[in-house]
C-alpha cells in the first residue's frame, strides 16, 4: 500500500510534490525518485528516501494525492 514519504515545492515552479510508496519496514536501505517534476516545468528531480526498495518511489502533484486520500 502507498504511503506518503516525502513532500516539497519544486525548486524550479515552486509547487508541491508529493512521493508516495510503499515503505519497507525489513529492507533497510533506500530507493530513489529521478525524472521530471510532475508539474511539466521542466524541473529534474532526484531525491532518496529509506525504507523503499528502489524503483518503487513515485511523485505526483500535492493536490492530486491529498485528494485521493480523502476520497479514501
């Protein structure tokens, strides 16, 4: 199940990212997010985070998952 693992604002458009996946609570070691801001700015992201295998770290637009989460 994802969860929500990191959240900041673009460096380049200053909207917020959010990165979701699912946390690994055996797997120690860290997965990482690299590719494009999901705002179409042309921004680059790569940002690391523990717990989640690699590969498995995704980013979307902070209002689109704070909204999925309340419809939950």
């Amino acid at each position: 199940m994802d969860e929500e693992v990191g959240r900041w604002a673009c460096e380049k458009c200053g909207r917020s990212i959010v990165a979701v996946g699912p946390r690994t609570r055996a797997f120690k070691g860290t997965g990482a997010f690299m590719g494009n801001c999901p705002w179409d700015c042309g921004a680059w992201i790569t940002r690391a985070f523990r717990m989640i295998q690699p590969g498995r770290v995704r980013v979307c637009r902070a209002e689109e998952w704070d909204g999925r989460t309340l419809s939950a």
